[in-house]
C-alpha cells in the first residue's frame, strides 16, 4: 500500500491515469489520508462538483491485513452538502481489496467528461471503458449486470441514479462479501462528486493480491489475537451487536427519551417497541435470514445482518438504527418491512438513509404527506431515485427541503441531518453534532457510548450540560485516529472499556509498520486530522457560528424530560481548545 493512483476522467484526448508514490504522504491512511489531500490540494472556496474538487478513497493503515475488522474505506472530498470537508466511511469489500492491490489512495480529479465511464483496477494495471449504457442505472442493477465479474476475488464500488443525477445527498456504494451494494458511503453527498467526475463504476479485481504482511510477524499475530479476544470479550461487541445489530439501540435510546420522534418533536415513540432489534432479530430468524453476518471479510463483530421478506427473498441488508430511527420513529411509521423496502431502495437509488429519513420528516410536518404515510414515504423516495421536479428537491437535503417548504425545524448542522439521537437528551452527541467539521454526525464524536451506554471514561449524565465539551472533543480526536486505521468505530467500545484493548491496537500498528507508537502519538494523530479539517473549513467560509444547533433546540423542550440544549457557546467554541 504505498502508492497513489490519480485519475482524470475528462482530461484533453481522453481520461488519463498516473500513479505516484506516496511521498509526503507516507504513514497516513484512511480518514488522516482523505483529509490531508483534500486540505493541500482542493481550494477550500471551489464549487463542490466542479473541476478543482476532488474524490479521495483511501483504506486504512491496517487494511488488507489479518488485522480483525480492519476493512473500512475512507472517502474524501469537499461536500456538495455541507460545503466543507467531508470524510464518509463505508464498510464491504473495497478497503480490504484496494489495499492488497496496493493502493493508499484513489483520486478522482478534473473536469466533469461527456462520458460515463466504468473503470476496473487489477494486478495488470488501469482499465477505462466507456459506460454511456449504464446511464440511470440502480446499484443493485449494476450488480446483476456485474456481479459474475468481481465476486470472486473483488468488490464493486458505484453510484446509483442519485449520484450521477448530483444531488446533494447521494451516497457511494460498495458490495459485501456476497456481492451486494449494501454498503455505503452515506454522508455528505460523495456520490455527487463521484458522477461529478463521470465515473459510474469501479470494478477492483483482487486476482493473484496477496495479504500484507506485517515486519514483525509474530507480535502482530499476538496483538491481533489479544485485539479480538478485547472484541469477543465485552458486552456490547461481542453480545449485544453480533445478536441484535445497531438496532439494540431503539428500545435503549427510547426509554432514555433521547428517540427523536415527528421530526424532533418529542423524545420517546410510542411505536419503537414495533421497530426494536430483538424483534427484527426474531422476525430475520423466524423467516430465514440472519441478524448476525459481516459487511468485509475478516470482521469480529458481525453486526451487519440480513433481513428477508415473509417467504425468505432477500430485501436488503439488516437496517441500521439509524435507518430504522430515520424511516420510523421519526416519521411515525412502525411496521419493520416497510422500512426494509425503504432501506433497499435508498441503497438501490444510492441515498444516505439519515438524510432521506429527516428530509421525509420535514416534508411530513409541512404536510407533503401525513406522518405515518407508508406508501407516501416510498413514493418519495421513488421521485428522488427517478429524479422527479419533487426529487431534485428532496434529494437536495433537508436542510434545502425545509427551506422551500417554508418550515423552520429543520434538524440540520451546516446543512447535514441529525442522526437518531436528540442532543437534548443526550448532550454530548449535541456538542459533537454543532462542532464536528463534518456537520451532524453521530459516529464523528460518539457520546451516546458514555452518555447512554455508559462505556469508557468520562461518563457524563446525558442531561447534564457539565463535561460534555471535554467529552465531545475527546471522543472526536479518538475517532478521528480510530477512522486513520481502518478499523470499525464499533471496535472503540472495546477499546474505551479495556486498556489491553486500546494497547493491542497500537501494538499492530507497531509490529506492522516497525514503529514505536505510543497513545500519545495515536492522540496526536487525531488533533493532527481535526486541525486540518477545520483550516480547511476556515478557508471555505466557516465560522464559530456554523458551530451551533438550530436555535429551537434551545427553545423548544424535549419530552419526557422537558429538557433544552443549554451547553453554552462559549463552551462549544472550547472544544478544540488544546
């Protein structure tokens, strides 16, 4: 893994590919390698799907090892819908295969082709082929048409319509270990970006890729193995997740009263015991699927799932919290097979699920539809993925849906939706949510853990304003490191919880690259990914007022609690105060 390839599909003659060495670059991956090459080389001020922006893809530093849940793809760009920085991360088979082909990063640059192109990248080099054909295509269309040629030793990467349509919210996919798009790049608008440059499809073919092998082979066998043992061993990733999936969370985040319900309105839904994860657990076990499968080969908590219909037929992947929060709860629909079908088409049209859901919830209380209109909701969903007069304004986001239907409440930071946790009700993901540079974004700064689950140091009660900004900033730079390696942001409840986990996570690194880490250097690393995020932001226009909640967060209180978010703005303007 020590090579860039960059790629200009609309270059004068036609598209034009060169591959460098890592140069200044070396020793970054992931999250900490996205982000330094958009902030050196994207003008911080440049339309987002013009020519200057760039599409980075990066695996992380452990991927395409034997490293446990080592296979998260990192992907950079600046965000058509937050107008800043944006890292999306995505699970399946990408980071694991891009990695073994040796490759650190991909770059897509340039200016947008007349062509659609389809590209495929194996030991034999750089393959570029017109695809005008596949024009609106699905990603589960191109996986059909597809599927024969990666499956065995590859992995598909595409967009769907939404992507190439470049709407604001549209999401990257990347096949699972069975050759399904189910897995995605979801925040930001990547996508966009993607069908900005005229690429339709990557094909990675794995073909003849060996592992990569660590310089001390023998201590990062025994880091790995004491790394899994910390995985198997704790509550949450080795019981709760690999049984119930994300989808533990509603009844847990719902008896809290942080369950954002009627677009954020009131904090508990009187339907979650209808959407909860034991229940869509014993419904995939009843009907032949499985709530326990892995979204990359070589995962260690197999969370992912698949969810069927009521004769066994495949429907989509297990859907998220989020996803279930997204399209249920918060638009009052309970009924789990209605937001199965939701999730498969938002990955089927290529649509972040968090984004959709908010923005079908703005659209409700504008009364668009009625909330708990079932098949309103898939109709919605349909005119964005068709790319309907409606659709292009739905697929711009929620924050640009509320601002044409004329309502206020949108719950949005710098135009990206909250995920499924009222930061009224659980103050620390609210500081994460106003000060992450990459607008609202639960997994940036993950304080639901030690506000809610209570894992980890630093617990702080979720009503409570006291502690959260220290808790929030810590959470970000550990996150931020986390993202850099490639390993799942699930595996920081293990290593929250357990020092020999954290410790076996360094001792990889070390014995893989001949280092001698230390957490301060992992912390470093993490300020080091912020600091270049947030100049970047600086550069694009951002300001301390962008980090802040809306104002009727502050206003309007939460049910059942009747709390407010009260964490003052001096406070959110310390967060990065080291």
């Amino acid at each position: 893994m020590d090579k860039i390839l960059r790629i200009n599909l609309g270059a004068d003659g036609g598209p034009k590919y060169t591959e460098e060495p890592l140069g200044d670059y070396a020793g970054l991956g992931g999250r900490a390698l996205t982000s330094a090459i958009v902030h050196n080389e994207v003008p911080a001020d440049c339309h987002p799907l013009g020519q200057e922006n760039k599409l980075v893809m990066s695996p992380g530093l452990l991927s395409g090892t034997a490293a446990s849940t080592s296979g998260r793809l990192s992907v950079g760009c600046k965000s058509p819908l937050t107008g800043g920085i944006k890292e999306s991360n995505a699970g399946g088979q990408a980071a694991q295969v891009m990695a073994k082909l040796g490759y650190a990063a991909i770059v897509l640059e340039g200016s947008q082709p007349k062509d659609l192109y389809k590209m495929t990248i194996s030991q034999d080099g750089v393959k570029i082929e017109t695809a005008n054909d596949l024009k609106m295509h699905t990603n589960y269309q191109l996986m059909n048409k597809f599927k024969d040629d990666y499956i065995k030793s590859g992995t598909m990467i595409s967009i769907g319509t939404a992507g190439e349509m470049r709407m604001a919210n549209s999401t990257i996919a990347v096949t699972d270990p069975e050759g399904r798009p189910s897995r995605h790049a979801g925040r930001g608008g990547v996508g966009a970006v993607m069908g900005s440059k005229g690429l339709k499809m990557l094909l990675l073919d794995g073909t003849g890729a060996k592992m990569r092998k660590p310089q001390d082979q023998e201590a990062f066998k025994q880091a790995n193995k004491t790394f899994v043992e910390g995985l198997k061993g704790h509550a949450v990733t080795g019981q709760g997740l690999p049984a119930y999936g994300t989808n533990i969370l509603t009844n847990i985040i719902n008896e809290a009263g942080g369950y954002p319900t009627y677009n954020f309105k009131e904090g508990q839904y009187k339907g979650a015991a209808n959407l909860s994860g034991e229940l869509q657990a014993e419904i995939e076990q009843k009907r032949g699927g499985n709530p326990t499968h892995g979204c990359h080969r070589g995962c260690g908590i197999q969370c992912s799932g698949v969810f069927v219909d009521k004769d066994g037929n495949y429907v989509t992947k297990q859907p998220e919290y989020e996803t279930v929060w997204s399209h249920g709860g918060n638009c009052g629909i309970d009924d789990l097979d209605t937001i199965a079908r939701l999730d498969f088409m938002d990955d089927d049209y290529g649509l972040d699920t968090i984004e959709m859901g908010a923005t079908i919830g703005v659209a409700m209380e504008a009364g668009l539809i009625e909330f708990g209109d079932a098949e309103g909701a898939i109709n919605l969903v349909h005119e964005v993925g068709k790319g309907t007069h409606l659709g292009r304004l739905l697929g711009a986001g929620t924050a640009a849906t509320a601002k044409a239907l004329g309502i206020e409440r949108a719950p949005v930071v710098k135009n990206q939706a909250m995920p499924a946790y009222d930061p009224r009700a659980v103050k620390g993901v609210g500081v994460t949510y106003a000060t992450s540079p990459m607008g609202a974004d639960h997994t940036a700064g993950y304080a639901v853990a030690t506000n809610i689950l209570k894992v980890g140091p630093g617990q702080q009660d979720p009503l409570a304003s006291g502690g959260q900004a220290e808790l929030s900033r810590d959470l970000q730079v550990a996150t931020a490191a986390l993202d850099s390696t490639g390993m799942c942001v699930f595996t920081a409840f293990a290593i929250l919880d357990q020092p020999e986990t954290f410790q076996a996570l360094i001792d990889m690194l070390n014995a893989f690259y001949g280092l001698s880490l230390t957490a301060d250097d992992v912390v470093a690393l993490g300020k080091n990914v912020l600091t270049q995020e947030r100049a970047f932001n600086t550069n694009a226009g951002f300001t301390k007022v962008h980090d802040r909640l809306p104002y009727y967060f502050k206003r309007e209180k939460l049910s059942p609690h009747d709390v407010t978010f009260d964490i003052s703005d001096e406070e959110l303007d310390s967060v990065f105060n080291w």
